[in-house]
C-alpha cells in the first residue's frame, strides 16, 4: 500500500512540471492565444526559432513549462490547423 502510494506521488509530481494548450493560435514571434480559455502565453527568447512570422494564425498545440503566462519555456509545437 505504501507503495502504490508512494508511486501516485512521483506520477502526479512527473505529470506536473509541463503545461499543454491544446488549442493555441499564433499571435506572434513570441505568444499564442489559446482559443478554449482565451489567455495570452509569452514565450522566452530561448526557443524563438520555434515561432515563424509565416505561422501567424496558425493553431498549435503548445507544450511549456513555467510558472504564470510570461517567460514560459517552450517543449515542443505540434500542428492543429488553421
């Protein structure tokens, strides 16, 4: 029991440290919009290659980590839509 109490706690704890918007339009070289709750997400410099003036309007799936809506550090943009 203690166990599989203790397992919870390190799979909740792993599941934690990243963000995803599942839904998040591309609003510039450095931001998206997400389209289910409306909330602006500010990236950091770090990865700006990531984000491309041509994608601009386009929908991504966004995975982050960081604490807030600002100088957030992008994992990883998977294609939505447009």
């Amino acid at each position: 029991m203690k166990k599989l109490i203790l397992l919870l706690f390190i799979m909740t704890g792993i599941l934690s440290f990243s963000r995803y918007v599942e839904r998040c339009r591309i609003t510039g070289p450095l931001s998206c919009k997400s389209l289910d709750s409306g909330k602006v997400f500010n990236f950091d410099k770090e990865k700006s290659e990531w984000f491309n003036i041509n994608q601009e309007g386009y929908i991504f799936k966004v995975t982050f980590y960081g604490d807030g809506y600002d100088d957030l550090i992008l994992t990883d943009l998977k294609y939505v839509g447009r």
